[in-house]
C-alpha cells in the first residue's frame, strides 16, 4: 500500500494567514541541564498548517472539531487537478476538469501547489479558490469534504460567503493540504484533526492511501 502524506510541516518556519502569529516552538526542558527528560512547548493557532474548518468557524452554533463525525474524515476521495488556466474554481471549472457526481470528499490540486516549491515560507495572496457559485455547487452535489492546496478555500476576491455556504451545509473544509506529488485521482483519505474541545478548526495529520 502506498501512504502519501499531505501535510505541512509545523515548524517556526511554517507560513500562516497574514496577520496571525506564528508557530513557535522552545525547548523548556533539557537533559543536557540536568532534567530527566526533553520537553518541548508548541503555541500556534488552530489554523496554522494542515487544518480542518469546523462549522464554528462561522456560526456560533455551528459544530465545533471534537463533534464532526469521524467517517467524514476517513474515507474514500478523489484528488481532482483543476487547470492553471482557470482563475476560479466556479461550476464550470469543476465540470470541465472532470468533477464526477457522486465524490463525497473532494481534494482540489491547483496552481497554489507550485508555491509550496517556489516560495514555501510566504503568503501569497493571488490564490486561487472556491467562489460563491462553486461553493453552492458542491453543496447541491452533497459532497462531505472539500480540501484544498493552500492557506483558503475561497479565494481573496470572495473570501466569506463561499465558507458559509460550505460550512452551513456542515461540509468540512481542509485547507493547506501539500499535493506536490499527488497524481490526480481516487485514494483512500485518512484526515485526523488533534481533538480540542469547542474550537473552530484544529491542525491535522492527513495522509491518502492507494493500494
């Protein structure tokens, strides 16, 4: 079986949403001093890396991390390359790039895949993502899960109504996967968030599998 991890690192280094604090990491105990063991300390935010969306994100009454079933997030999926010649991910891109009825979770690889290569420890804020139309698409096609190739779903130009619209629906929205080396196709999708209670997204560990 072949076990492909689309994660982003965590680390200082790690690049987050413009604006958030970053990822820090110190060492408060070391054995070289005298300590029994080495123990490090981690402060990041709960969408910093390869993170899930939880309906809290947007809705106060929405499911928070620890309450999204887990045959959400494992399951079978299908990583779908959208063309760089696209600037949207609309109903017609979906369509035209080979979107199938029926895909309960859904892996969008883009041209955002390339900054993970070119400029992996920035922001940049020409991205591309789900607008509006897309978002209320893949609602109608009841899809579960909906990934994507860097920091947001929905692109700068349309930022919030296609999260609520996903969210609303309780789609659960995994941003930030790293896809460089995924081949489009069905795998199998293995994406579990560390279990905070009453949050509104939390860092994962993602892997796909193939046989």
């Amino acid at each position: 079986m072949q076990i492909i991890d689309i994660t982003i690192p965590l680390s200082e280094k790690t690049p987050v949403w413009e604006g958030d604090q970053g990822v820090k990491i110190r060492q408060v105990s070391f054995t070289d001093n005298g300590a029994d063991f080495n123990i490090s300390r981690t402060e990041f935010g709960v969408h910093a890396g390869t993170h899930i969306d939880a309906p809290f994100h947007l809705f106060s009454q929405g499911k928070t991390v620890d309450t999204i079933p887990l045959d959400i997030l494992i399951g079978d999926a299908v990583v779908l390359e959208i063309d760089p010649s696209y600037d949207v991910i609309d109903v017609k891109t979906l369509q035209a790039c080979g979107f199938l009825p029926g895909t309960q979770r859904l892996i969008l690889k883009t041209r955002n895949t390339d900054y993970w290569v070119n400029d992996p420890y920035g922001f940049n804020r020409d991205f591309m993502g789900i607008n509006t139309d897309g978002a209320e698409y893949l609602v109608e096609q009841e899809v579960q899960l909906v990934g994507i190739d860097y920091f947001s779903a929905s692109p700068i130009s349309d930022l919030k109504k296609p999260h609520e619209i996903m969210l609303e629906a309780g789609i659960v929205i995994l941003e930030n996967t790293y896809l460089v080396n995924v081949k489009p196709g069905a795998y199998h999708l293995i994406c579990l968030p560390l279990k905070l209670i009453g949050t509104d997204g939390a860092p994962v560990r993602a892997v796909l599998t193939k046989d």
